[in-house]
C-alpha cells in the first residue's frame, strides 16, 4: 500500500478483500439495503447509517494506518463500524473527522460505479464535529469508486479535508479507531466501541 500525499497522504488498497469474503460483506450489505426498505431509518444527515455491535472486518487493524502522519492520542483506541446507505443525489459538505477519531477507512461495495471520497486541498482551520470550512478549496481529488477498494486516512486538524457524494444510491462499510473519551456523551457511537 503505497501513501498518496496529493492533497494530503491517504492510501487506496484494490481488492482489498478475497472474493469470497467480498461477496459475504455484500450479503450483509443487501440485509441492510432491506432492513432501510422496510423501515426508511435516515439519520438527520440524510442518509441511512447503523452501527455494528461485532467487528464484523477484523482484516482492518490500527496497524494499517502507522506509517501515516497522525496526530498525537491516548492510545487506549477502540474501533467502530458501521454501515452507510447514501441515497442518489446525496452530497455531504467537505469536513474534517471529528475530534475523537484518528484514523478512518473506508471500504467501497455497490454499486459498480459511483463516486468515491473527495478529498479537499482546502486551508481552513479545523472546524469541530464535521463542521464545514471557513474557505474554497484551492482543488479536489476524487478516489477511485470501485467494489471492493478500500480508502484509509488519519485525521489532521486542518489538513484532511474531504467529502462525499452519491451519483447513485451508494452503500460503504466504514470503520474508525477513535479515542473514547473525546467522542461527545449523547452520541450513539458510545454503544459500540469494540
């Protein structure tokens, strides 16, 4: 996995998964695409998440993120996991992972084509809990839509910026490693730190 540095480092892995496996995570993704069907579950962003009480991808370790530049933590780091549903159309504004995750991957599963992570060259001071930047970025690159590939950052106040879209209903599986004690009280995400 070589580091890409443009805007900011971050790493792609293709095929991440063996075939098999793939194919296993997205009969778990169509369980989620009928659990949204049957009961239309969108968070207020918009778009369907639901947070896994298992570790349902152990193939994703800190580990994978240490050659990374990464912001000083605790290192008493847990790992969340969740699926996201992005309807057609959907656009999430550029921002930054909020404070208590470090690092962040992202694996990409339907459809065939889409649009992947935006990453942003943007100079805005870090804004907190997803909040947008105070500038225009300077320019955009997008990752490669495609199943199976995987996106891996570390989040850098003032540095990662990035968004998303949804050219078509889109469906990623999302996994964190965060830093317990940063991450706000009333959040859901409490309940399923593994």
């Amino acid at each position: 996995m070589a580091i890409l540095t443009d805007p900011w480092p971050h790493k792609t892995v293709a095929n991440f998964l063996p075939k098999e496996r793939f194919e296993a995570i997205k009969i778990l993704a169509a369980h989620e695409q009928e659990y949204l069907d049957m009961f239309g579950f969108y968070t207020r962003s918009g778009h369907y998440i639901r947070y896994e009480p298992i570790d349902i991808l152990p193939e994703i370790t800190f580990d994978m993120f240490s050659d990374m530049p990464m912001r000083s933590h605790s290192g008493n780091l847990k790992k969340i996991i969740h699926w996201s549903i992005h309807p057609k159309g959907f656009s999430y504004p550029a921002h930054i992972d909020n404070e208590s995750r470090i690092s962040t991957a992202v694996l990409y599963i339907t459809p065939k084509r889409n649009k992947g992570t935006i990453l942003c060259k943007n100079n805005s001071p870090h804004n907190p809990d997803h909040g947008r930047p105070s500038q225009e970025s300077e320019y955009e690159i997008e990752t490669e839509w495609k199943p199976n590939n995987l996106f891996l950052h570390n989040s850098i106040n003032g540095t990662t910026w990035h968004r998303y879209e949804a050219s078509t209903q889109r469906t990623t599986l999302n996994v964190f490693f965060v830093e317990p004690d940063k991450i706000m009280p009333d959040r859901i995400e409490n309940r399923f730190l593994l």
